[in-house]
C-alpha cells in the first residue's frame, strides 16, 4: 500500500483514538490522578504524563491567562521572637532573633492585571523566605477547602476557571463542566 500525502489525506474523526495521549503519542488511561505510592501516598516522578502535563502548562504565557496575574507584593525581614527550636529543624527558626529577608504577595487568582477588584475572584498569598538553606515557599488562598485534591488536574481547573482566550469573557459553562466531573469539588462548593 502506497504512503498517503498528509498534505491531502486528512483523517475523519472516526479515526481519533478513544484515549488521551501524550505529546509523543503514547496512550493515557488516566488523565485525573497522578501515579502515587499506595492510594494516599506520594506522588512518583515516573509519571511521564504529569510531567509532561505540569510541564506544558508551565510553559503557556498568554498573559491574560496567567495565574495571579494582579496582586501586591511587600517586602521585609521576618524575625524569630520566641524559641521553637523544639517544633522545627528549620535553620531560620531555631534560634531567638533571627532576621530572615521575606516577600509577601497578595494577588486575586482567576482574573487579568485589567479586572476590576469587585469582582468575585478567590485570594491567594506567596510567602518567600529567603534563607541559608535555600527558599521556603508558603502559599496558599482563602478557601477552607481546594478544589482539586491531585496536581494533575491543576492545569484543567484553571483553564476552566479562567477567561476564554479568544473572548476574555468567564464562561460559566466550562466551569461547571469541570467541577461536575471532579467529585472533590463538590465538597469545596458546598462550603
């Protein structure tokens, strides 16, 4: 059988595989869970799709697209006041006194730099300490309970949740669409 041009040939929908696929076109079974020790256990770097997953969304940069887009940032030393030496091994902790450089970022999550703030939008926080053994990284928002339990699926929540690129209007229907296919984000909506 004689190679077809790609150029003229183009394949049906019906040839589509009925599973994901990685960049390299690899068969996906599962594109909501990461690959763990055990059901509750860490997550293992030997799953090439995450990876691969974090990794392209990582690298997306249509800027009104970005996470965290608008916020504030304040800049200052934390200083340890009273000993927890007992609590932690941490080297900036350890010791009464301790001048450690910090930045503190508020920002809102889902909307652009341009947004107005009265606009229902989760708050996140940064907290970057800047210490001897390296950078400590404390983030976090203002909801009691995530929506998502799995880093997999970080990339499809905010992609849901964010603006239409083509648009730059909210779209409720991608919302909805994904926390009802995600049944731990029933249990954020219920908050």
């Amino acid at each position: 059988m004689a190679a077809r041009d790609p150029v003229v040939y183009r394949p049906s929908s019906a040839y589509d595989a009925p599973f994901w696929t990685t960049n390299q076109g690899a068969p996906v079974f599962n594109n909501d869970q990461s690959m763990t020790v055990g059901p509750r256990g860490p997550i293992l770097l030997e799953d090439y799709h995450l990876v691969e997953k974090l990794a392209q969304f990582d690298r997306e940069r249509i800027p009104e697209r970005v996470v965290h887009a608008r916020g504030a940032t304040a800049k200052g030393f934390f200083e340890v006041t009273h000993d927890v030496s007992s609590l932690t091994c941490a080297d900036f902790l350890r010791a009464v006194g301790v001048q450690t450089p910090v930045i503190t970022r508020f920002s809102t999550v889902v909307h652009s730099r341009g947004s107005p703030e009265t606009l229902r939008d989760p708050r996140g926080f940064a907290v970057k300490f800047y210490t001897r053994e390296g950078n400590f990284d404390l983030v976090g928002n203002n909801f009691p309970v995530f929506f998502i339990r799995d880093g997999m699926k970080f990339p499809d929540l905010v992609h849901a949740f964010k603006p239409s690129p083509t648009r730059a209007v909210q779209e409720t229907w991608r919302i909805m669409d994904f926390l009802f296919h995600i049944p731990e984000s029933c249990h954020m909506l219920t908050w």
